[in-house]
C-alpha cells in the first residue's frame, strides 16, 4: 500500500515507519506544503495526517487533496483529541493517536474492509 505521512517529527515517523509500516511503501512530508507537492505529484492509497505542523494544519492537507478529486483514505495521527477531531471534520476516516501508533496496522485493515 502507497501511503503519505504527513508529519514535521521525522524521528517519530521514521521510527513508527521501521516498527509498524515497513510492509507498507511510505512517502514522508514534514509540512504542509511538502504534502501538497507529493499529492500533485504522486498517488496514494491512504494519508496519515497531523493536525499540527510547521506551515499551517493537517485538514488543509485533507482540503487539498478533496478538492482535487484525491480520494484517498486518511487517516487522523495527532497526539492531541482536538486535532484528531478538526482532521476528521475535514474528512479523515479515522483516527490513530501517535499514543496508539501500534494500532495502525489494525486501522489500516478496518479502512479497507
């Protein structure tokens, strides 16, 4: 599975990637604008989401990738309640907590049922 993490902590991403993702081909953005260049670029099955990085906030993300007719699934990775919740408003599927991360695998599955 094609998959776009978007996530400005790339010791954390890189470290979940090798323990919980490394089956999976993962393509990294650490912002914002990062993504949008990957999601103009490329095709991806799913998107794992922040809420906060460094040039503005994960549903503009999930945003740009609607209006442009991406249907990818995606997936809220926020550490914080409130930032899961604002990227599900935007369209995210479902949520997996940074907290949580070993679960991912399970919510992988649960989207492609």
């Amino acid at each position: 599975m094609r998959i776009l993490f978007v996530e400005d902590h790339l010791e954390f991403a890189r470290t979940v990637t090798v323990q919980f993702l490394a089956e999976h081909d993962v393509t990294l953005a650490a912002s914002v604008s990062e993504a949008k260049v990957r999601l103009a670029a490329e095709r991806y099955d799913v998107l794992l989401v922040d809420h906060d990085l460094p040039d503005g906030r994960g549903p503009e993300v999930v945003e740009y990738a609607r209006a442009r007719g991406i249907l990818s699934d995606v997936i809220a990775v926020s550490s914080h309640e409130a930032g899961n919740e604002a990227l599900e408003r935007a369209g995210a599927l479902a949520r997996c907590p940074k907290g949580r991360f070993h679960e991912i695998g399970a919510v992988l599955t649960a989207l492609r049922r």
